[in-house]
C-alpha cells in the first residue's frame, strides 16, 4: 500500500520460526523488525539474550531482530503486521555472500546530554518515536537494517539513491523530534555471513558518519560520482584522513 506493506499472518499449532523459517532465511535468528496486532491464538517470542515475549489476542506488539517465536496452544496466532513484511521470509544464502551495496551509518549527537535532560522514561519514549521513523524509512527505500548500534542504525541499500533519499529522510525526521543525527555513506563490497556484514566498506562508512556534522549527510567519493543524475546536489568537503583508512578520502556533503 504505497510505501507500507501489510500482511495478515496465520501461523498453525506446532509453528516455530526456527524450523519453518530458518531453512528459508538462511539466518540462526529472526532478523526482521515487526509490530502488529493479535487476532487469535498466543505466540510465544524469544531474544537473543533470553527475554522473552507472548502476545496474545488484544495485544499490540513490537519484536525488533533477532528473535525465535512459536505457537503456544492448540489455536493458531493470527495476527496483523505492519513492518517488517516486506522483508519477510526472504531467501538468503547462509554462507558468506559477497555484494556490492552502499552502506548506511546514523548516529544522534549529543544524544547522552539529552537523555540526561529528559530522563529515562521520556528518553525511552522520544527513542520509540524515532526507531518507528527508522523502521519505515528503511522499508520505503527498500534498506536493510543489519542492526542498531547503540543510538543509530546500520543498514545496507542496493542503490545509492536510495540509501541517501533514506539518510536524508531520517535526518529531516530527527529535526522534527528535537533530535539531532548525522549520516555517512559508502558505496564497495561486503561479506554478508547470515545476519551479519563484513568489509572494508562497513569501516569506511562507519567513519564518514563519524565526520558528519549535526543534520548533514556526507558521502565518500565512490558513493558520489555513482549518484550523478539521481538529482542530487553535493558539494565536496575536502579529503580527510579517516581513522584505520590508509589514504585521505574525499567526503561529500549531499541535500
């Protein structure tokens, strides 16, 4: 439904993620991010790190990635879900798997001072608020997520364009909650191992995000010149020298 993909899921008595799904995925774990609501039947979801959830009928529920789950009872769990579908299920080689893809690091500035100020509880909250605004701008962009990282996310996009229509949406949504982030992107190759990405290019992105300035989105040189005629305006910040990368890298600033 425009950027949104629904589903109406109906797992039976015996279902188990681990033994259905896994063979499909190609992951140990569930990796994708749900919220929905219950019609019938319980399910019963694992993390992890051992915590665990059951919904039943009534609830409304968020799971975030890496998670097993199985029907409780001898009533099938019916449920509506309204992230994570589009990604669901998917057919991924278990073994590593080189790709070429354009890397996305976010991070909040001064998202500790700001914590500080409003206290746990409404941290809590303002950070439920911009985690959904991450869920769905990576659902329309068609992103990845591979995993948060403390108060950011790390994703992988198959276009460029995408990756940066994505950066520059979730910057826009940080300012509209009171937030602050910043953005780095690189374009190479990595090693997707199940749930996991490996590679140079996941270091190099980590450090041009590490660059950025409140609100802006840089880009390394190699993701730049593949956005020509996407319509995009960049302008060049320089070279810099990024930590553990042997050669100045040129970063560019894109709006």
């Amino acid at each position: 439904m425009g950027d949104a993909a629904f589903g109406r899921i109906v797992y039976q008595p015996g279902w188990r993620w681990t033994v259905d799904v896994r063979p499909i995925a190609g992951t140990e774990l569930c990796e994708i991010h749900h919220m929905g609501y219950v019609i019938a039947g319980r399910l019963r979801i694992e993390m992890r790190d051992g915590s665990v959830l059951e919904t039943e009928a009534g609830d409304v529920f968020e799971c975030p990635p890496g998670h097993d789950a199985w029907v409780v009872g001898d009533e099938p769990w019916i449920s509506i879900d309204w992230t994570g579908r589009r990604h669901y299920g998917r057919t991924r080689d278990a073994a590593a798997e080189r790709k070429l893809v354009t890397i996305l690091f976010t991070d909040l500035v001064e998202s500790t001072q700001l914590a500080a100020r409003l206290g746990d509880a409404g941290w809590r909250d303002l950070m439920g608020d911009y985690l959904t605004t991450v869920g769905r701008a990576l659902e329309r962009h068609h992103g990845r997520q591979i995993q948060m990282t403390g108060d950011g996310v790390l994703a992988s996009f198959e276009s460029p364009a995408h990756a940066v229509h994505c950066a520059l949406d979730l910057a826009a949504s940080a300012t509209e909650l009171g937030l602050r982030q910043r953005a780095g992107l690189h374009t190479g190759e990595v090693d997707f191992a199940g749930d996991d990405v490996r590679g140079i290019a996941v270091h190099l992105a980590a450090r041009v995000a590490a660059a950025a300035g409140a609100g802006e989105v840089l880009v390394s040189a190699t993701t730049n010149g593949l956005l020509f005629g996407s319509g995009f305006n960049s302008v060049s910040r320089g070279s810099h020298e990024l930590k553990g990368i042997d050669q100045p890298v040129e970063l560019f600033a894109v709006g």
